[in-house]
C-alpha cells in the first residue's frame, strides 16, 4: 500500500505528465508528407509491376484476345498449352542450358578477379595505382556499343567468333564496377586485422585468401547477384558473336521467336515469363545481399 501511495503521488503523477508532454504529437504537415510519399512509391511498384502482371496475363490468354477492346485482365479460358508450344517451338533447353554455364562461368570469374583487384587498389602500394584505377572506372562511362567493333575485330583474330568465348572471357576477366565495389568494401575492413598478419608472417596472399575474402560475404554476393542479372540478360554481345543457332543463349531464343511468331504474342509472352522466372528467383533470394553490400560498402571512400 505505501508504494503505490508513493507512485501515486501527486510529485509523481507530475513527473508522467511532464514525460507525457516531452512527446509531441506528429504534425498535420508530417502526416501528410508521409502519406504523400508512400502514395508515390505504392504507385510506382504498381507501374513497375504492371508490365510484368500483364506480361503473365498475356501468356494464358488466346491469341485473338491479346490486343482484344476493351482489354480483359482475367484469361477466359485460361490457355496453359501456350506454355510448352512455346518451349517446342525453338530449342529453349538448349538455350537455358547456355545461358546457365555461361552466366555460372563469368560470376565465378569475376568474384575472384574483382576482389582479387579491389584488394590490391585498396591495400597494396605500386606505382600508377591512382592513374589505373581513374582509368578503370573511365571504361564505366564508355557505351558498350563504342568497344563493340574492336572487341568483334580481336575475337575474329583469335578465332573467337561463333564461340561461347567470346562471351565469356571478356566479361569474365574484368568488370570496373565489380572492381570499385570491393575496393571501397576492402577499405571499410579493419587495417589492424591486416597488421596482426603481418606481424605474424603472413603474406599479401594468405591475407587476401584467409583474412580479407571471409569478411567479404555481403559485397561478393550482392556483386554476384548484379553479375548473374547482367548476363543473363546479355543480348547485345551474343548478337553480334554468334551465328549458330545451338549456341544461342536464352534472349537470343527469344528475339528468334519474335522473328518466327511475330503474330503468336501470346506464345513469345509465355516464353518471356520463364525466360524471367530464374532472374526473379535469383533477386527475391538475394535483395537483402544487395542492400548489405552496397551498405557496407559506404562506409568509407
């Protein structure tokens, strides 16, 4: 009885109206400054949105209703055989299995290649390191359609075109943007680390290998991810290297099928959609390595 006299003293119950008060209520300005901005970005993931759901709709609908007035957002009935008469009508097997080992082949690749030399530009002293690295991040603003023409020249040279090579070993020797990424994440790990290896004997190797690389987790993925989207979606180069139809990768497949069907939208927006499923697949899973890799990534320049 005597504690809850003292908790219910009037001293007391001032002390909870005075915390009570030092907790204004939010404005009618804040407010609406929230609900205006999340107004904005729940319409913009609807746009965002709303090619991929029609994309999928199409794909279930028959062909006489694709661009049917006024438009019918719910396939009546819904046609799955457009599915595998799509899949049938071109070698899409063989298309998914190129895009694959291709894709697996060039991210392997630049995870090492890329971390390898963003360690080397963050931690290691040699001379011209600023000037190479300007000019690494130069080839970032240089539109891929300038080195086209060389790059097609020292393939032909090398006997390259009409090759998987020529897709993998240009992208997979080198990416500036991998290499900028983990450079500023391997300046945002603790020198002291570094230094305890150092006192220990280790070499710039065994640093990279044993000490360096695990603290990497984050950035290695989300620069994994961003590598896998790229690739995958790769059209341009493979347009112009390859020829033969069994190396097409799967957007090669798909601009075939346009040549082929121009009419059938139905059966290219059935193929579009599995065409999209492991990119899907691949971003769902990995977001939050993207949000931490470029998070930790921030934190020094």
């Amino acid at each position: 009885m005597l504690q809850e006299h003292v908790e219910n003293s009037p001293k007391r119950l001032g002390e909870r109206a005075r915390k009570r008060k030092s907790y204004p209520r939010r404005r009618p300005a804040a407010l609406v400054g929230t609900v205006l901005m999340h107004t904005i970005l729940i319409t913009g993931a609807i746009a965002m949105l709303a090619p991929f759901a029609w994309m999928v709709i199409s794909s279930l609908k028959r062909s006489d209703q694709a661009f049917a007035i006024p438009p019918s957002f719910i396939p009546n009935p819904f046609v799955w055989q457009n599915y595998p008469q799509a899949l049938q009508s071109l070698p899409f097997g063989q298309g998914f299995f190129n895009s694959f080992y291709i894709t697996l082949i060039v991210v392997v690749s630049q995870l090492f290649t890329c971390s390898l030399a963003g360690y080397a530009f963050a931690r290691l002293r040699f001379p011209l390191r600023g000037l190479l690295f300007i000019l690494i991040l130069a080839t970032i603003m240089v539109p891929q359609q300038i080195t086209i023409i060389p790059l097609f020249l020292i393939m032909r040279q090398l006997g390259w075109v009409n090759t998987h090579l020529s897709i993998i070993v240009p992208f997979a020797l080198f990416n500036a943007f991998g290499v900028f990424l983990m450079r500023q994440a391997v300046l945002g790990i603790p020198k002291e680390l570094e230094e305890a290896a150092i006192v220990d004997g280790a070499s710039p190797w065994i640093i990279y290998s044993r000490i360096v690389l695990p603290l990497l987790g984050a950035p290695l993925s989300a620069l994994g991810i961003l590598s896998f989207l790229a690739n995958w979606n790769n059209f341009f180069v493979p347009l112009i290297m390859l020829n033969d139809q069994n190396l097409f990768t799967v957007p090669m497949m798909l601009n075939q099928f346009v040549g082929q069907f121009s009419t059938s939208w139905t059966l290219l927006m059935a193929a579009s959609t599995v065409a999209v499923i492991p990119v899907l697949i691949i971003y769902i899973i990995g977001q939050k390595y993207i949000i931490q890799g470029f998070a930790t990534t921030g934190l020094k320049g």
